[in-house]
C-alpha cells in the first residue's frame, strides 16, 4: 500500500531526544537467511497466479490513496540529514502516551519522542481494515488529522475507497468480506526516525512491516506481508500532535526467509487472538 502526498518539511532544529529510533528483533537465524540467499541458495516458490494478484491490490491501494492524498503540492527534499545516522532505542524517563482518541492513542509530548510516538502510532491506523470501513473511516480521519485538513481528506477518501475499489479488494461497500472470509490489514512499525523538526511542526519516517489480503478458503487476494516507509508530516495542533500529510514508499524489505506459509484458517485466527499495541518511545 502506498501513501501519496507531499508538503514541505518543517525547519530542522533538534530538539529533544536522539532523533530517531530503532527495533532489535531476536536473531532467528539471520545468518542462514542472508549468508545462504547472497551465496547462492533457494528462493521460496510461489505461484505466480497469486503473486499477480497479490500485486494487483496492492497497486490498487497504491493508486487510490495517493489519490485521496494529493494537495497538488509536490515539493519535497530527498537530501541527506544530519538525523539519518541510526541509534538504538533507549530509555528516556519521559512517560509514555496513555491518554486514547476513540481506538487511537492521543496526547502525545510536545517535543521530538511525542511526535516519534504519534507517527508510529498514526501509520497503524492509517493502513489498518477500518480506515476502508465508511463508517470507521471518519473517526479515524477527524482523529488522526489537523482540523483544516480533515475535511477535504475524507472527502477524497470516499471517492478513493468507493464500491468499485472495494470490489476490487474482495469487500462490499461497507469494507466488510464476504461471509467466511476476514480482510486483513495490519501495519507493524520497526522504528522511527525525524527527518525534520521545529517547535510546532515535525516530519517522521516510519519504516513498517505489515500483513495484508483477504483470508479464506478460496481467497483471491491471499494474505501477503510488505515493507515500506511512511512519512508523516506533524502539527502541533489542539494540544497534540496531529497528521497534516502523509507519504510511502516501498520498503527497505529483508531476504524473505524460507519459511511454510500458514493457512488461511491460521492467519484468521491469528488476527482476531492477537491485539495490537500502543507505540511510544
């Protein structure tokens, strides 16, 4: 799924914290993965019919919120910035965000790790099953978004996320499956890092993993797992920090390992058992 939109950054002006974070995931045998594709090994074999698929409703996704999203502002900076050297995550004695927004975290700190919190928290629901639902999606909108931008947003993400692409996806008008199946998406972010920051306004990157697709016998959009960046331009707005626009692009993606997908059966009921979190530096 990609996000489409770009505005320019705020004034870089490092406030606060280290500008940027990063998850450890345990080691699961890394160096099989890596050292044995690099050398030569195996790639998993898929099938090329649900590959084609796959990648049709992503490129579906792509097209409808890059829509949803445009400004017609296209500025943007891919240079370099002193925040793009990586550090670990550590402990920073501020407190973690506890207040919610409906089903979203909210009152984040007013300084650099709140706005890290914010993003990461954003992109969640951003690129989650409700955000298709019309019903949710307004919520979500007038939760995640500055004021003078809600408005519009939702606007073009009705027209984005109309009956046609939803059919499209395997979901009827209210963003519902059909009776034995369960859509699926859900974003997982890895780290954050803050390209640019002022005061009042910040720009985060947000890389994320996620899983993605329609779970069922007979599924046509089989449930697949992508690596992409979302980037979140902030605006302190309200006494929070609120999104103003967003952006993605695809990964940094790993090796896929060589691993025996689950069944459908298995990655329904694994969505439904398992909640999600609540991210917060």
């Amino acid at each position: 799924m990609s996000l489409g939109d770009e505005h320019d950054g705020a004034s870089s002006t490092g406030a606060g914290g280290t500008g940027q974070t990063r998850t450890r995931l345990p080691d699961s045998g890394a160096g099989d993965v890596y050292g044995g594709v690099y050398g030569g090994a195996r790639r998993p074999a898929r099938n090329s019919r649900s590959l084609i698929t796959v990648v049709g409703v992503v490129v579906l996704l792509i097209a409808a919120i890059a829509f949803a999203n445009r400004s017609g502002d296209d500025s943007s900076s891919d240079a370099p910035s002193a925040r793009d050297a990586a550090a670990p995550t550590a402990a920073t004695g501020v407190k973690p965000v506890t207040g919610k927004n409906g089903t979203i975290p909210s009152g984040y700190a007013h300084d650099e790790q709140g706005a890290q919190s914010a993003a990461a928290n954003y992109a969640v629901a951003l690129v989650s099953a409700d955000i298709l639902k019309p019903d949710r999606r307004r919520d979500i909108v007038r939760q995640v978004f500055v004021p003078d931008r809600a408005s519009a947003l939702e606007a073009n993400l009705d027209k984005a996320y109309n009956k046609e692409f939803l059919s499209k996806v395997g979901l009827d008008a209210n963003g519902n499956a059909a009776p034995g199946m369960t859509y699926v998406s859900r974003t997982a972010p890895v780290g954050t890092k803050v390209a640019d920051l002022s005061a009042d306004a910040a720009t985060v990157e947000v890389w994320c993993t996620g899983v993605f697709g329609t779970a069922g016998v007979g599924s046509t959009s089989p449930v697949t797992n992508d690596w992409f960046t979302m980037t979140l331009k902030l605006r302190w707005s309200g006494g929070d920090w609120k999104v103003e626009s967003f952006s993605q692009k695809e990964g940094p993606a790993p090796v896929n390992a060589d691993r025996t997908a689950s069944n459908a059966d298995e990655i329904a009921k694994a969505v439904t058992e398992f909640g999600g979190f609540t991210y917060a530096r």
